[in-house]
C-alpha cells in the first residue's frame, strides 16, 4: 500500500511535469500576447514590460527559468511579501534577513498587484469552501435519492426521484443561480443576493475562521445551486448502480441466508453500488474545488474559478500555468484518494505495485 | 500494517500535501516603526456613519499603486487616495488645480513651475485605533506632501524596470522623460523634472500644447511615498505590497482601510484633508467598493445593499417602464468613441468612395435606439465631445459624416461602373472581436448596407487578443475592423491625434490599422495642440476631423459612449462624465 502511494506520487510528478509542458508550449502558440491591448502598447514601453517579466528570452529559457522558479528552493534576502517577482509559497526564515524559499509561480501580468501564489493563498480557499460544500449538497441529495429511486423501481418514488433529477441536470446554474437570488435575495430578502461570508486569513490554509451563521448565510444559495446539477448525476448514477448489484448472486445468497433485508440492503448491496459514485466523485470534486466561473460570477464570491477563464483570455502566462497545475495536482490527489476508496470498498480490488 | 491504517495514513498524507500547497508563508515578525501620536481628535459625535456602497465592476482592482494603474477601477480609488497636481472637473472636463495651489508657465510656453499647497499631509489607516492617523517621518513629525514626492512618483513611474504602461504619456510629453523611459539615459538630472524648493516642482515639457496641465495632473504623476516602497531608517519596505492594507498611505480626500482581493475595498474619509475648492473635505464617512458583475450588482441594488448600480443591458427596457426605478435612472456621457476602421490599402475599400458611401449608410440613429438601446449618441466625428478642444454637434450641426443613403449609393454607384462591377459582386469582410455586443451591432450595419447598398459584407469575429494581432498586422488587417477609445486625459489631442496621426495607435507606422497618412491632416493636429485660443483649437480639430471621417472617410464613427445608472434618491452625487471617474469627495448622504 505504502509502495503504492509512493509509486502514484512519483507519477504525479511526471504527470505535472507533462502537463506544464504542454501547457506552456501551447499558451505561447495562441496568437496574442499579454500587452495587447485596445490602446496599442507603444514599443517602447512593451520592451520594459517584456524585459520585467522575462518574455523577451527565448521559449525555452522561459521554461526552464518557470521550472527553476517553482521547483528549485532558493536562498534569498528579499524579505517574504514585498516582491511581486519574487513570492515563494513556503518561506523558512535561517537567518538575519536571511530566507529559504520555495515555489515561485510568478506574477500576474492582469493584475500589477498580485502574484499566483495570492490567488493560491486567497482565492483558491475560497473555491474550495465553495466546492466542497456544493460536493455536500449533490452527495446528501443524490445518494439518497438514488437509493430510494432503486429500491422503488418503477414506482412513483422511482420517477418523481428520477424527475427531480432530471430537472437538475437541465436547470443549469446560470437559470437556478438568478432564479434563487430573486426569490430569497431581492424579494424574500432571506439571504445576502452575492459575497461570501468569509475572508483570508484562513485557518490551515483553507478552513474560514469563523464558521458560524454568517458564513452559511452567504454560502447556502451557491452551495445549493452549484450542487444540485452534480446530485442529479449521482442520484441515476447510484439507482443504476444499486439496482445493477441487486442482480448480484452474493445478494442472493444473503438473502438466501435469511439477513433481514435492511442488512442486505445498507451492508452488502450499497457499499459495492458505491464504486462507480466514487469513480465520478473525484473529478468532480477536482473540478469544484478549482472553482466554477458561472456560480462565482453570478453570486459574486471572490474565488479561483474566474480566473481559470479569464487568464486565458488575458494571456497571464503565470496565471494560466498555475491554474492548470493547480487543477492537474487536485485531480490527481482525487483519483488517487478514489483508488484508495476502492479497496476499502470493494474487497476483490487490491491495490498493488 | 492494517489496511485501514493505510488508508488513514494515506489521506493523512494526502491531506498534509494538499494544506501544505494552499498554506500561508510563515508569519515574519513584522518590525512596526513608525510611531503614531494622536494630534487630532476626530469626530466625537455618536451620529451614525454615512456609508455609501457603490460597485467597481467584476474581478479585482488590478491594483492601487498610481504608476502601476491603467483602467478605470484603479483610477477611480487612486484618484480619491491621492490628488494629482491639477484636477480634471468631472462635470465639465476642465482643468482645476489639485495640489498645486497655481502654477506659472514660461515664455515659450513649454516650462511650468508648479506652486504646491502647504499643510497637506500623508495618512494611513490604523486598525488598532480604528482611525486615520498621520504618517510621522524619523524625527516624529508629521510628513507634509512635498514636492519630493511629486518628483518621486513621476520618476518611479518613469523607470524601466517599473515597467508602467502609462509613462507613455509621460515619455510622449515632458522633455528627457522618452530616453530615460528607454533606459538610454539613466540620470534623473536629464528628466525635465525638477524639485525647487519643498513646495515648488518645475516640469518642462517638449511642446508648448494645451494641455500639459492636464498631464501633469494624471495619476502617473501622482506623489507616492518612497519611505514606504523603498524604506528608510524607519520605516520597512514594502516593495511592489505597498498598496495593501495595513501598509497603503495616501493623502487625498479618502484613504484604504480595507482591500479584500476579488471582493471589496473599503475607504474611509481622510479627516486631514482640509478641503480646496476643487476637491473638499468629504461628507461621506465611509465607502465600499464591491467587485461584482452587472447582473448581480443590480440585485444588490434592488435588495437594498448597493445605492449606485449600473443598469445591465437586459435590465433597460423593465427599469425605465418601471414607476420607482425609472426616477432613479440617469444616462450620462461617458468620454468614449466607438468606431469602424478601414484599412485603406486593401482592396475595394481603398476607394475613398466605397468608405465614405459605407460611412453614410449607417443609420446610426436607428442603431442606438434599436439595437443598442442605452442612450448612446450617434457619431458623426471621432473625437468625443465633452473632452477639451473636440468639437460638439451644437456648433458645428454640419461637421463630419451624417446618414445619408441617397448621396452613399450614387457615390457606390459612380465607383462600380468605373470598375465596371455590380454591388453584389464587392468582396467585403468586416471584423469584430468575439461578444454579443459588437455581433449585434455588426448585424444591424450589415443589414443596413444589405438595403441602402445593395451589397454583402461578409462577417468575422476573433477572440480579442488574436484580434488585437490581427488588426494590427499589416498583411493581415481586415477591410473593416471594429475599435473603440476612451480617454486617457480629457484632451482632443488624445483622441483624433494620438490615434490616428500617422504611428497613433490606429495607424502604426509599420503598416495595419488604418494605414492612412494625410500631410494636411497631420499638419492640423499637431498645430490644434500648440494653439493656446481655445476656440481656435476647437476649428482646427474640427477640420482635422472632417478629413478624417469625411473627406478620406478614413473611419466610419459610430456611437459615443453613454452609461445607465440608478441612484437611490438619499444620494446626493454629482455625474461625472470622466468615464466612469466619480469625485465621491462631493457627494453627500441625506437619510
């Protein structure tokens, strides 16, 4: 197991480095630079800004000065927080004005006050607050719901479930997120109609300080509407499941054994019904956590998600290379965690090197 | 080793991976400094605070640092922080002095001594105290704005390595400044900027024109504190941070007591600005400023939480049928052009006839109030009136290009039997960047051609910063492109100049854009902007434009610019037609 483990983290590595590659190489073929601009950027003033931020080297010392930034740590006498490029994740002070630093991922070029690692530190918690309450919401609504539709099948509980379900597959964000603001926002006047009830510094890097009322006052109207759609897919995903392990002969020979049919039922058919739930679970918590452009916009929270689009669209060179790392590193700590899950699951699974 | 063990060590050490990735940098001992004494009581009332929400638009202020800023959301907190030399008057665009109490200009016109007022004072917010405090230098006295800040905050923004995309003004306009921008020169005694005397900035600039002032009061030449970004024996750099909260200091009529990245900005009234007539102290005790797209800013309005709110586009039609919205809602000019570029040497188009007959067929009235339906106004030059020395329709009703599809089609009609062609047999293509907006309003122009010309324009849209590449690109430039243009500072010299003068922004002389060059048309400008009679001024732009929009019918304008927004009626506010740039200094609250 322990090997395991070890052996993903060695591909994970591979994997990041693959994907900043391809990522690099492709942000730089798409025509358009950062200083575009409506107002033309007067050539001389272009220089200095390519000069500051290095994109007047050639490509690939552009790369290997990014990796070097990122992966290398390095001794400095720049105090922590007071160079744009020159702000590392992990600061070890040795000394009198004296730094060990590690994981520089650049500056912004859309924002000129803020570095990669600033939206890491005060965007990303936000996403994965965010994310994870909304995971919550679709897990809490759609197992249920599930389990429900499959043990009733072809009743009137199986199809009402299976409504609600398909009713939240078709209701995207961008319709329900509006719809709830009117109702308990503006007219109700309920719920805060946008923000977010919580604020950096966070406790652990990501857990608001202050986890009360208000904080679910400001969180409970996205959470809902970003989880919803997700709890329609778990809920067919697991009545499909369920009602596909029902069929099974081990279920037979349980019953056969005369184990009352909640024990049949909640001990041996929905732990095995959970694998494919779980395999979709950990992309899809990858992808919420990261943050989610639509719900963010329209409720106004200050997240990460945004910045997944507009990076592009901005050419942040640094910005685009750490969304997308942020993204491939979650991703991989998800399906890895999944696979963990599948063993504890599924006894017949074993994970081996 | 148990299984479960395994698994709990292994989310365990999942877990520590993912915190350790989002964690915060080690806490430093902060070494706090500068000693604060109370000098100042402020305020002992108990009556309640005035607090004015207003919204900045989505995503962050890119910044606050007033080198650093180029978009309307970072001037528009820079410009209440801090206060340039002169001031632009929001409601009539004029020139006011700001910091500089008067300022003598030389002979020949190019040299301007900058008289600074006195007892105006650096603050920051202490959280502590909960109050704004003065900044104290190392002796403990309170650091007055000098003109050693002036000279330190044009020269900051000046440097290379600052990398600023606004020292283009700057470098355009004062002497020596263009060199020392390039890094050919790095002796500041070359900038034409000079300390005097605590109180007395000298800056000369290359050209005699009109509107130096105003350059010497844009937010690039703004005072900044070096103490701070650079550090001294009291007090700790704060390098490129020294904007955020907790370190920010300012001077002007408001200071930053709160910068919560992607979600707000909180300023509080500076009670040590002592008020001058162009910027008084303000009534308003507090404003916040949210970061929050269209739609849901309007929410917020209408629930109550925002009392200034733009209209979005949608939203229009239902605010002004609506009883109580419909008295809330002002359209303002917003000093903004928008316009469709012709490049004149690709083919068709590089007819003067074919562009001034495709100009004249827009119906422009009929767009702004069908399709665009926000209050714009129709275009008939480029340079947007409300702005120093551009002309306005009022005087000149005749000026520039006007709807007229009976004079376009006999002008088309005179260029296709020279070439011997039928008008569908024209190959047109106009280009647009990606977004609802300029589709729409493509369509609608698209259409009209189709009826008043006879004609098909072919469509064509491109992400905007391939786009960007793609009209600026001599082999690539489409016939027509699409553009618009804002103001940097409130003069005609920015607009119909800077843009078009052969090398503007439009027109680069590596060919793309427009690729136009007019001798007459260059002669004018550059005599519009050395006239002092403002009059004068006025007619020269005026025949500048006409060769521009007419004549070579070099652009087709389009509209120029409006906002829509809703006030909750306890506020009391001026409209500034600065783009957006209000003077909340003046506004009042009265519940």
């Amino acid at each position: 197991m322990t090997r395991y483990i070890v052996r993903r983290f060695l591909w994970m590595l591979l994997v990041l480095f693959v994907v900043s590659l391809i990522t690099f190489l492709l942000m730089h073929a798409v025509p358009g630079g950062p200083f575009d601009r409506e107002k033309a950027v007067p050539p001389e003033i272009l220089a200095n800004l390519n000069a500051k931020y290095h994109l007047d080297e050639p490509l690939p010392k552009q790369y290997l000065r990014y990796l070097w930034d990122v992966f290398i740590p390095h001794i400095s006498h720049i105090p922590p927080g007071t160079s744009l490029t020159d702000d590392h994740l992990i600061n070890v002070k040795i000394g009198e004005k004296l730094w060990l630093k590690w994981m520089n991922f650049g500056p912004s070029y859309s924002s000129r006050s803020r570095t990669v690692n600033d939206y890491f530190r005060q965007q990303f918690p936000i996403s994965a607050q965010l994310g994870t309450l909304a995971l919550l919401v679709a897990v809490l609504i759609g197992i249920p719901l599930g389990i429900l539709a499959a043990l009733k099948q072809n009743t009137i509980w199986d199809y009402l479930g299976m409504g609600i379900a398909i009713f939240g597959v078709s209701v995207p964000v961008i319709v329900l997120g509006p719809i709830l603001i009117w109702i308990f926002g503006v007219t109700l006047k309920w719920l805060p109609p946008t923000g977010w009830g919580a604020k950096p510094p966070f406790i652990l890097g990501f857990i608001p300080s202050k986890l009360g009322p208000e904080f679910f006052k400001y969180a409970i109207m996205p959470s809902i509407a970003l989880g919803l759609g997700q709890s329609a897919l778990i809920a067919r995903l697991t009545r499909a499941s369920l009602l596909q392990v029902l069929r099974e002969d081990y279920i037979r020979t349980a019953r056969a054994k005369g184990l009352p049919e909640r024990a049949v039922i909640f001990v041996h058919a929905l732990k095995n019904s959970m694998i494919p739930v779980v395999t979709v679970l950990g992309p899809m918590f990858a992808a919420l956590v990261t943050g989610t452009f639509v719900t963010e916009t329209i409720f106004g929270i200050p997240g990460m998600g945004r910045y997944f689009v507009i990076s592009i669209t901005n050419r942040d060179y640094p910005l685009i290379m750490g969304t997308i790392l942020l993204y491939a590193v979650i991703l991989v700590l998800a399906n890895l965690m999944v696979d963990i899950t599948y063993a504890f699951l599924d006894p017949r699974i074993r994970l081996t090197d | 080793m148990s299984r479960k063990l395994s698994v709990a060590l292994a989310l365990v050490v999942t877990a520590a991976m993912l915190l350790s990735a989002c964690a915060t940098p080690t806490p430093q001992i902060v070494k706090e400094t500068v000693v604060v004494t109370k000098e100042v009581v402020v305020t002992p009332t108990p009556v309640p605070k005035k607090v004015l929400r207003m919204n900045l638009g989505p995503g962050d202020v890119p910044t606050l640092d007033p080198s650093l800023a180029t978009d309307v959301s970072s001037v528009q907190v820079i410009e209440l922080t801090s206060v340039g030399l002169t001031r632009q008057n929001e409601e009539t665009a004029a020139i006011e002095p700001g910091m500089a109490e008067s300022w003598d200009i030389s002979e020949d016109g190019k040299t301007y001594t900058f008289h600074l007022r006195k007892g105006i004072y650096w603050v920051k917010y202490d959280a502590a105290k909960g109050e704004v405090v003065q900044v104290l230098d190392c002796q403990g006295k309170p650091r007055e704005v000098k003109a050693q800040d002036f000279w330190y905050g044009i020269i900051r923004t000046l440097k290379p390595e600052t990398a600023s995309d606004y020292a283009y003004v700057l470098a355009f306009a004062i002497e020596g400044a263009e060199d020392f921008n390039k890094g050919v020169i790095t002796d500041t005694a070359a900038v034409g900027v000079k300390v005097i005397d605590d109180y007395t900035l000298q800056i000369t600039f290359k050209e005699p024109a009109a509107y130096n002032a105003n350059i010497a009061g844009m937010w690039v030449a703004h005072a900044e504190p070096s103490w701070l970004i650079e550090g001294d024996e009291c007090t700790e750099a704060r390098g490129d941070k020294w904007t955020e909260t907790g370190f920010f200091q300012g001077y002007g009529p408001y200071t930053l007591k709160e910068w919560v990245h992607e979600d707000h900005i909180v300023l509080v009234k500076n009670p040590f600005w002592p008020g001058i007539p162009s910027v008084p102290q303000a009534k308003i005790d507090e404003i916040v400023f949210r970061m929050l797209e269209d739609t849901a800013a309007f929410a917020e309005y209408e629930a109550g939480n925002l009392d200034v709110a733009g209209v979005p586009i949608g939203d229009i039609d239902r605010v002004k049928a609506d009883p109580v919205l419909s008295k809330e809602l002002v359209i303002g000019p917003v000093l903004c052009t928008y316009y469709y570029g012709f490049n004149t040497k690709a083919p068709v188009v590089n007819d003067v006839r074919v562009r001034r007959a495709l100009s004249m067929a827009i119906d422009r009235k009929a767009l702004v109030e069908n399709v665009l339906k926000g209050g714009q106004e129709p275009a008939q030059w480029f340079c947007r009136p409300g702005l120093t020395g551009c002309p306005t329709p009022k005087d000149y009703p005749d000026l520039g290009v006007k709807y007229n599809p009976e004079e376009a089609k006999k002008l088309l009609d005179e260029y296709l039997k020279e070439k011997g062609l039928k008008p569908e047999d024209l190959d047109l293509t106009l280009m647009f960047n990606v977004g609802v907006g300029h589709e729409k309003i493509a369509q609608a122009i698209q259409q009209m051609w189709k009826e008043k010309l006879g004609i098909n324009v072919k469509l064509a849209s491109q992400e905007w910063k391939v786009y960007l590449k793609t009209i600026r690109d001599p082999k690539a430039t489409p016939q027509i492109w699409r553009l618009g243009w804002c103001q940097d500072y409130p003069d005609a010299n920015n607009f119909t100049r800077e843009v078009f003068s052969f090398g503007g922004s439009a027109n680069p002389a590596e060919g793309g854009g427009v690729n136009w060059k007019n001798d007459k048309f260059e002669e004018l400008v550059v005599a519009a902007a050395k006239e002092m009679d403002p009059k004068k001024r006025v007619d020269l732009y005026a025949q500048a434009e006409q060769i521009l929009v007419y004549e070579d019918a070099v652009i087709a304008p389009i509209y120029w610019y409006t906002r829509v927004t809703c006030t909750k009626p306890y506020v009391k506010r001026t409209f500034s037609i600065l783009g957006g740039l209000e003077h909340i200094e003046k506004w009042d609250i009265a519940k």
